[in-house]
C-alpha cells in the first residue's frame, strides 16, 4: 500500500519495480486462498504462479542496479545468485509435494531470502550512524562473508525447526496412541466377562 500511494512522485521508477514483485506474490497467494476454499482453479496453480512470481523478482532485481555504488550492487547480486535456486527448488516442491526434504529445501531458499532482505536494509540504510563504506573493497568482502554465514545460519535454523515439529509431531502421536490404548482397555473392562453371563443367565 505505502508503494502504490508513492508510487507517482519523484522516484516512482523503484516504486514501479517494487510493486510488479509485490503483485506477484500477492497474486500467488490470493490463487492459493481460492484454492483452499474451492474455487474452481486447475491443480498446482498456486505453484505456477510462486514460480511467476519468484521469476518476476529475479528479473527486476538483476536490472535494478544501475548507477548504484558498488557495495549496493554487491549486496544485491548476492541475493540475485541465490533467487534461481529458490525457482529451481520450488519446480521440485510442487512435483515432490510428498515428501519432506523438497519441502525443507524450498523453505530454506525463501528463508535466505527473508534474512538477507533484512541485512540487506541494516547495510544500506542502518537506523544508526552508518560504518559501511560503498566504495571500500574490504567493506564488501565482510558483506560477503555475512551472506555466508546467513547460508550456514538458515541452514542449522531449518534443522532445528525441522527436528522440533518432528518432536512434536511425534509427542503427539504417541498421546493418540496411548489415548486410543486406555480407551480400549475401559472398554474392554466395561464389557461382562463371557462365562459370568453364562452363568448369570438362565437357560430355557
């Protein structure tokens, strides 16, 4: 919203950009909202449309850094190199859907985006005093090295988020399991033993 209401002052070129990918994932997630609630939409849409719109975002931010200083360039290409494996990945999550590891590994592509998206922010417009200098070539080999260990950090994240809903998942399971057990064993104790009603019961 706060795009499309500046869009059309002085620096509505970056507004323009920034609004062709917002729409995109907009559009992505409005077809899977009407999906999950029944509208008839072809299978595997929403998917298609998280590979337009991951597309679209990696075009505009490859030809997004003219006339920019060279560690805004840097910081950016970063992310430009890893947007085609988030593509990649996201063709295997919807062709493998079943199964756990495309999924984790799809989620682990989104997540260097969101993380290095919000570095991204502290390096060029940091609410303190800024320390970066653009033109240092020292300054962008200490951006690179961050990019990396937010490769390294995202990736232990996605383990350990991973291993917790297994846990839970797990838990879970087995509270069904021995709820279904003691619901059995009441039932089985409710019922008269067979001999008892043999006995109980006269026989005409």
């Amino acid at each position: 919203m706060v795009e499309s209401i500046s869009a059309f002052d002085g620096a509505w070129v970056g507004n323009a950009q920034h609004m062709s990918m917002f729409f995109g994932f907009f559009l992505c997630y409005l077809i899977g909202i009407l999906m999950d609630k029944g509208y008839p939409i072809p299978p595997y849409a929403d998917d298609a449309f998280l590979i337009l719109a991951l597309t679209v975002e990696w075009i505009l931010f490859a030809y997004h850094l003219h006339g920019r200083s060279p560690l805004d360039v840097l910081v950016h290409t970063l992310l430009v190199n890893a947007i085609p494996a988030g593509i990649l990945l996201a063709f295997l999550y919807a062709w493998k859907k079943s199964q756990i590891l495309p999924i984790l590994a799809f989620m682990y592509a989104w997540l260097i985006q969101g993380t290095w998206f919000w570095q991204v922010g502290f390096i060029l417009y940091p609410p303190w005093k800024s320390t970066w200098n653009v033109e240092s070539h020292e300054h962008m080999t200490i951006a690179t090295v961050i990019f990396i260990a937010h490769l390294f950090l995202d990736a232990v994240l996605i383990l350990i988020l991973n291993g917790f809903i297994a846990t839970r998942s797990r838990g879970r399971r087995r509270l069904e399991k021995g709820l279904e057990e003691e619901k059995k064993s009441l039932l089985s104790q409710g019922e008269p033993d067979e001999a008892v009603v043999r006995k109980t019961v006269p026989i005409p």
